[in-house]
C-alpha cells in the first residue's frame, strides 16, 4: 500500500468515526435516559415522560363517552376553582395514551391550565399509582383553551396503561366557563376537589362525588393488543343504565372482555370496545338547545362514530325510544329509513355495520299493542338483511320464550324495558364476534 492510499484510508476511517459519534450524541440528546423525552417550556417544566416519542403500536380507542348535555346547576360558573377526577375503566391497554376534552355545551371558552391521567390505585378509587402520573399537554403547552362547542385531543403521553383498569384523568378550570359538558348515567363514580389538585396521588381531598363524567368524552392508547375500535352506538340499554355502579357490567364490557379472550383466534378480530350509548337517545328526534341535549343518533354520528379512533365497525341498538317517546303511532319504516341513513354513512366510510333486534318492553308503563306492532315490524326488517350487514338478535336472546312481548324475568332490571347484569351479560354472550371483521360491502 502507498502512503497516499494509507492517508486516504485513514481518513475515511476517520470520518466515519465521526458520523457515528454525532449519531451516537443526537440519539442520547434526544433522551433523558428513562425512555421519554424532554418536554418542558421555559415557565413551566412538565414532568419527565410527559411528551412521547414515537413507539410501535396502533392508536385505538379504550374508553369514550359521549357529550350528552349540559350539567345542570352549572350554567354561571360552570366547575371553576375545582380539579375534576374523571375515573374510566379501560378495555385494552397500551404504551401511551391521549385523552379528548369537550366543550360542546358550553357557552364560553373553557379554560383548563392543568391536566394529568394517572392508573387509580384500585378499582372506583380516586387515588393514583403514584409513579404513573404524568402532566398532559396540548400542542406542548400545559394550558388549553377549548372554544365554546368544540373539543380537542391532548398530546400523546408515555405511560403504561393497563388493560380491564381504572385510570384517572383529572382537568382543572381556575375561571368560570358556562354550563359543563357532562355525560349522566356513568354507572361510575368521579370525584371533585377545592383547588388544583391535578397531580395530587392521594385521594384525601377528593371528598365530592359524582356519578357524571365531566368534559372528558375519550381515551385513546398507542396499544400492541388491538388494530382498531368497535363502536357501539345506543341509547339507555347501551348506556347501561341499570347495570351495577362501579362493576362495569354493561354489555359493551363484557363484550370487550370476550373480543380480549378470544382475540386472533379464528375469525375473532383484535379490536376494542368503546361505548357512546346516551339515556333517552333516538335514531330521529332530539333534545332541545343548540347544540341539542341528547342528540339524535343520524346528528351524532359524525363525531361519536366516524370522529372516534381507528374505527373498523359500528353496532347500532337503537330505535325503542323512537317507538315509546313518540305520542302517535310511529311508522317503522321511518324508523327503518333512518337507520339505513346511519348504516349508508359508516359504509361511505368503509366500516362494518351490525345491528340489534329492538327487544321487548311488556309491563313497562309505555307498553301498547300498537307499539309493540312497530318494535316487531322494525324486527322483521332488520332480520331479513334489509337494514344492517350482520344482525345480534338481541330480541331472541332475552325475551320470555312464554311471552315474547316481555323480557324473561331473570334478564329483567325491573323495569321491564333494561336489562339485569344478567340480561347484559346474556346480550354480549349471543354475540358472534367473527361478523365484526370484514369490509362493509359496496352496496347493501
């Protein structure tokens, strides 16, 4: 070898000698030696691990509700001075996680200066684990201002959030803000605290209790368990509205728990449940208001179905209250009309549809004959293909094989219109979990 090519061979060495130390410096650069990353602003550091890196995995969704109205009581002031604990229960978990805000009823801007999500210590408790809390940001920011009826999606943060889990997200307003965003009927308990208590782990001033979830309407996770959502869109039945507080007993859980158990295996596709049933909720007629309190199911399904993460399917149960809120005879073919508009828009943008057979309210104090006559008639439609691309025959399931106009007994809440646990537990076990997978066809 020459001493010229000796020299050019070393400083090729060299040189590459070099790349990889500046690599070697951008990578460490980039982080803080715990696996996240540096996040902070120059007036106020959010806690280590607040902003995530990109890591391998799918965003789905493992909570939601739906924005269902204003809470009452709060139309001047709305929560201001008060940290509010959401507590949801998760159905997949994953590596990060991201939380949605809503202010669709308020009637100003929603001003929220800090916000953490926590694992809850236990189940239905307002304490957390204290090493997952983590500070939320928005556009890297600690401080939001949501509009007057809007919503906004936080930044994704690195913490490990467990499956079949209670997790804590807690907001805090310091200024009035109008009428709060809440869904009713959690079947949960959140809490409230004086002050801001956003990453207090402790449960000691959490001493005001609510069965409402306040602002926070969705939680998503950067998950290896799932590759898409299920949606179940419904009224009270769907809601859960008589199932056990704290036990999560609807049938949206157990149905989550089955896809969980059986996911990959067969047909059985791996996906999550989240559940935007609203008590009261109709396929056609709304609330009063603008924005309209329970809003009808062919208004909201842009934003809780189509708007929720990676959604591959819906499962449509509605169309009872059309029947039983209706003070005339209402046609079925109304009813029929407007769930085939839903099913015509979650095609357009290529999910899966399956619907749910009305089923039976015998001695419930809206029972007729006539109206029982259109529950059938709507039952008739959806059995024969005509409305859904698969069918859960939830009527079949739970109906009294002696009088089928009546729920059987041990399915019955009482009311003669919800389910028990039971009746819940009954309407996800008929569930054929294969009719979720597969592209929504072209035409139905």
């Amino acid at each position: 070898m020459t001493k010229r090519h000796g020299y050019a061979l070393l400083a090729a060495v060299i040189a590459m000698i070099v790349a990889i130390s500046g690599a070697i410096y951008v990578g460490v650069a980039a982080d803080d030696g715990t696996g996240g990353t540096r996040n902070a602003t120059a007036d106020n550091r959010a806690p280590r691990d607040s902003a995530a890196p990109a890591s391998a995995g799918t965003w789905v969704g493992t909570w939601s509700a739906s924005p269902a109205g204003a809470e009452p009581g709060t139309e001047t002031n709305g929560m201001a001075g008060h940290s509010l604990r959401n507590v949801v229960h998760t159905d997949v978990g994953g590596a990060e996680a991201r939380i949605t805000l809503s202010n669709l009823y308020g009637q100003q801007p929603l001003n929220i200066t800090h916000a953490s999500i926590a694992v809850a210590a236990a189940r239905n408790d307002a304490a957390a684990v204290a090493d997952t809390m983590r500070r939320l940001t928005f556009s890297g920011s600690t401080t939001v201002i949501v509009p007057a009826g809007q919503q906004i999606m936080s930044d994704a943060v690195r913490v490990r959030i467990p499956r079949d889990s209670d997790v804590l997200v807690t907001t805090y307003a310091p200024t009035p803000s109008g009428p709060v965003t809440y869904h009713p009927h959690a079947r949960q308990i959140s809490y409230a605290a004086q002050g801001d208590r956003t990453e207090d782990v402790t449960a000691t001033a959490y001493t005001e209790q609510t069965e409402h979830w306040r602002y926070l309407t969705a939680l998503d996770v950067l998950s290896d368990e799932s590759v898409g959502t299920v949606v179940a869109l419904g009224d009270s039945i769907t809601d859960g509205i008589t199932s056990t507080p704290g036990a999560d007993h609807r049938w949206t859980d157990v149905l989550a728990d089955r896809l969980r158990v059986a996911a990959g295996s067969g047909d059985v596709p791996r996906y999550s449940v989240v559940n935007q049933g609203i008590s009261g909720n109709q396929v056609l007629a709304e609330g009063l208001g603008r924005p309209a309190d329970n809003p009808s199911g062919l208004n909201r399904l842009g934003r809780d179905v189509l708007g929720r993460t990676n959604v591959k399917a819906v499962v449509i149960d509605l169309g009872v209250n059309d029947i039983l809120r209706n003070q005339g005879q209402v046609d079925p073919r109304t009813v029929t009309d407007g769930l085939r508009e839903m099913v015509r828009r979650a095609h357009a943008r290529g999910l899966r549809v399956v619907g749910a057979t009305l089923m039976p309210f015998g001695g419930h104090r809206g029972y007729s004959r006539a109206r029982d006559a259109v529950r059938r008639a709507v039952n008739a439609e959806i059995r024969a293909g005509k409305v859904y691309d698969a069918v859960v025959d939830f009527d079949e399931a739970l109906r009294d094989p002696y009088d089928p106009r009546r729920l059987r007994a041990d399915y019955d809440s009482g009311d003669h219109l919800h389910p028990s646990d039971k009746g819940y537990e009954r309407m996800a076990e008929v569930f054929e979990l294969g009719d979720l997978k597969g592209a929504a066809p072209a035409e139905l």
